[in-house]
C-alpha cells in the first residue's frame, strides 16, 4: 500500500485556532501579561535579564514540545504557550536592549532580522508562512520561533517609542499605546477594504499587538512619575492571568480551517 504524503499533510489535524475576534482579545492580553509577568521576575523579583530568559526559555521549550505531541487542538495548552512566547519575548528584548548595551533601535535591528530570517527560513523550506500551514511538527517550529521572534520585537519596538532613555523617543506609554493601535486600525481597514495578503497581514497584526500590549503593561505597572500607574507587577499579572482563563473558557476557540498546500501560497501574493 502506498501513502499520499502530501494528502496526509493537507487533512492533518491544525492546532492552531481560527483568528476570531476572540483570538485577537487573548492576543493582546497574554502580551500585556508577558510584559508585567517578565518585569516581575527580572525587576521585581531581581533577577536579571538573563536569569529570567533562561527561566523563561525552558518554559517555553517544554510548552512547545507539549503542543507539537499533542493530537489536538487545547486552547489551555495554546494560550500557554503564547504567554510563554511573551514573557520570554520580554525577558529577552530587554536583555539586548539593556544587558547588550545596544539600545532600543539596536535591540529593534537584531530582533526585526532574525524575525525576517525565520521567516524567509521557513518560506523556503515549506512553501508557505500561512497560519492554516501548521500541521506538521517542522512547521510548529517554524511557527513558534517565529512567533517568539514576533513578540520580542514587539517588545522592542513598544519600549523604543516610549522610553526616553537608550536611543527611545520618549513618547510615553499613553502616547505609544495610541500610534500602535492606530496601526492595528489600518492593519484592519486593509483586511476589510482591500485584497493585500492575508498572511502579511496576519503577520503585521501579530508583531503590532505586542507593544501595544507592552505599552499597556509598562503604563499599569510604572511609576506615577514616570506616566505609569504604579500597580504592583504581580498583582497587574494576577488580575490580567485571570482575565485571559476566563476569555479561554468562555470564548468560542476553535482551530484553524486546513487548506491545501497551493491555495495556501496563493493567498500569500
């Protein structure tokens, strides 16, 4: 008996959900939480950049072997998983930015590229960057290093427009939190009024959640003074964790549609 590889492929179970609004509520949320849970450990808890990388690292490893062995699709396992990618996303933009020395637009430099190389990475191994793609355990990898190279930039690119020290521009978090949804507003508009890829899209969506979540998380957790509003990071964390388990429970989740291989690279021009 023969076996259709490709066939086998395209109908493999995506564990991955379907990008509702509900997905996109989540997103932000487990973004802000990485940002208030990874300034806990490193600052709160003072254990440094790479302490809480490394900490944060193994977390992250374990979660994603756990999602690529599972048979299914587990919002629980998912959402972790993604919250895994922001704290460590966190933990690891500030260690460039700050342990490094190269300041927030180096830190925004070296993370864009190795986001760019994933990407490219992957495209060229598998043909495709679409969501609807992962069913495979080498595309699950693609996609968990690419979303975790996602996060920290978005980490990066939320401290650089906010902060006013290591080459930022000082904007503050109100004022960062405002540019980057408005980003979001125009990602949008192009989803609903024009035919741009759907997968660049998705892409841009992803990486511009992340500082406005970053930018939510500094203004709940920073000082008055410094334009915060001065919560504790672990109390900020506790209320946004409790938050997101209700939205996993209560909200539809379902996994993403599997297409086939070829209309999934059609819907990338």
């Amino acid at each position: 008996m023969t076996v259709d590889y490709r066939s086998t492929a395209e109908h493999a179970v995506s564990k991955v959900p379907a990008l509702t609004l509900g997905f996109w509520i989540i997103k932000i949320a487990a973004t802000t939480l990485g940002e208030t849970g990874g300034d806990w450990v490193t600052m709160s808890l003072n254990l440094g950049y790479l302490v809480g990388t490394l900490i944060f690292l193994v977390a992250f490893v374990v979660l994603v072997f756990g999602q690529i062995r599972s048979r299914a699709f587990y919002p629980s396992l998912y959402w972790a998983t993604i919250v895994a990618t922001t704290t460590l996303g966190t933990t690891l933009a500030d260690f460039c930015d700050r342990s490094l020395g190269v300041g927030y637009p180096g830190g925004v430099a070296i993370i864009c590229t190795l986001l760019v190389v994933s990407l490219a990475i992957w495209y060229r191994t598998e043909g495709s960057i679409a969501v609807d793609s992962v069913a495979k355990p080498r595309v699950e990898w693609f996609y968990w290093v690419t979303i975790l190279f996602s996060q920290t930039l978005g980490t990066a690119l939320g401290d650089w427009v906010a902060g006013d020290d290591r080459g930022g521009f000082g904007l503050g978090y109100e004022v960062g939190a405002a540019i980057f949804c408005a980003g979001l507003v125009i990602v949008g508009a192009l989803y609903l009024a024009t035919r741009v890829s759907r997968t660049a899209i998705f892409w841009a969506a992803f990486v511009l959640t992340r500082p406005l979540g970053a930018t939510l998380g500094d203004l709940l957790d920073k000082p008055i003074a410094q334009g915060g509003l001065e919560i504790s990071r672990f109390y900020a964390s506790g209320i946004l964790l409790v938050f997101i388990v209700g939205c996993v429970a209560l909200l539809p989740q379902r996994p993403a549609q599997r297409r086939v291989h070829d209309t999934a690279r059609e819907d990338e021009r």
